[in-house]
C-alpha cells in the first residue's frame, strides 16, 4: 500500500493529547486493514500523513506495539504485525473462558440499573454495526463488554481483555467482512443481552460461547485461507 498520498489521517487541533489522537486513528487503519498485516510503518510518512512530529509518532508505535497490534524487526523497523490462525485461536480462547464467566455472572446480579445500561450499550452498538464505522464499532463494543464485566464485579478480567481488546477488534473487523456468519454479530449480542436481562446465567454462558464459535470458525477459515 503506497502511503505517502494518503491525508485524510490528518489531526485536527483537539484537546486530547497528539499522542492519544495519533494511537486512535493508526488504531484504527490497522483494525480496518487500511495497513495490512506485515506492512512497514515508515515515520517520516506517518509524521506527513498525521501532522505530527516523529516523537508522537515514536511513542504511538510503542503503545500499538505493546497492544500486539505493531511488532518491530532489527532490520526492517515496525510493522504491522501479521494475523495468524495460531496467534488468533488463543485470543478467541481466553475470550470465551472470560467471556462465558462475566455473562454469567452478570446475568445473576443484573438488577433494572444493569439491564438499563446494557439495553443502552446494545442499541450503540447495533447502530455502530449498521454505520459500518470502524472506529464507533470499536468503541460501541468495548462499552457493551464493559458493562457486562464491571456488573459482573469482574474487574481484574476487564483488565485482561482491555488488554487485549485491538486484536479482538481487529478479528472481529475480518469476521464482519465477510458473509458467511450463520448469525450476525448484532443478532450474537442481543441473544446476549436477552439471556443476561431474563437473569438467566447458563443461557448468558451458552449464548457467548455460540457467539464466539461462530467467529472463530471464519477466522479460522480465512486465515488459513490467507495462509
């Protein structure tokens, strides 16, 4: 992909930090495969297409890097790191123990306050789905989980899928792409929130467990494909 005419990634003066700005939107090209998968990141074009200066470029490589979304070879500097099915099996595993657990759990606390807000969320992200916006997907979605792991009192696992919350944006922007799902994503998360809303926990498990075996499976599919 030739960056160098590419402007529109440009940063308009913002109260938020340059850095914050910067990691946002090269968050979101990668996601959307707008950078592809072993695609070298060159600063001094970053730096023209951002409008920022090489250090806030520097720093926003090191934050991607450590969400596993850029690695950096001695000789070839960073790039984007590469999807593989191996790499991709083990997020989708963590996320359904996880996952499974917080819905459950959330599920059997949820009071009018809860289901209130996760009512909420689903209808953000339903709209976000519908937009096709990368960026108000990622964040629709973030804000649904969200909701279900902190009802759920499940802080310390919130972390973990904070953590690794771009690479599971970034499987989830390749599954969306494609037709092939026996259910949509949409569809996957209001069983989820009905199963939690009905305080219905095994329901709550099962219904994010079908969500992410289904997702899994064309990952699956597609990346061995690319493969």
């Amino acid at each position: 992909m030739d960056q160098t005419h590419d402007t529109d990634l440009r940063i308009d003066h913002s109260p938020t930090t340059l850095r914050e700005l910067a990691v946002d939107r090269l968050r979101q090209a990668i996601i959307s495969g707008r950078f592809s998968g072993g695609e070298r990141l060159v600063e001094r074009t970053l730096c023209d297409q951002l409008g920022v200066s090489r250090s806030v470029v520097r720093e926003a490589i090191r934050y991607l890097e450590a969400e596993g979304l850029v690695e950096t070879l001695a000789r070839s500097g960073p790039m984007v790191a590469k999807l593989d099915w191996a790499r991709a099996r083990q997020v989708y595993d963590i996320r359904g123990l996880l996952e499974a657990e917080a819905a459950s759990a959330c599920a059997r606390l949820a009071d009018d306050g809860v289901k209130a807000r996760l009512h909420a969320a689903l209808r953000t992200l339903e709209a976000a789905f519908t937009d096709a916006d990368p960026s108000r997907l990622y964040h629709a979605t973030t804000k649904f989980y969200e909701v279900i792991f902190t009802s759920a009192g499940h802080d310390i696992a919130w972390e973990i899928v904070q953590r690794l919350n771009s690479r599971i944006s970034r499987l989830r922007a390749l599954t969306l792409a494609t037709t092939d799902r026996r259910v949509s994503g949409p569809a996957h998360m209001a069983r989820i929130c009905e199963a939690i809303c009905n305080n219905d926990a095994p329901a709550a498990a099962k219904a994010v467990r079908v969500h992410l075996a289904d997702a899994a499976e064309i990952a699956r599919m597609l990346l061995e494909k690319e493969t």
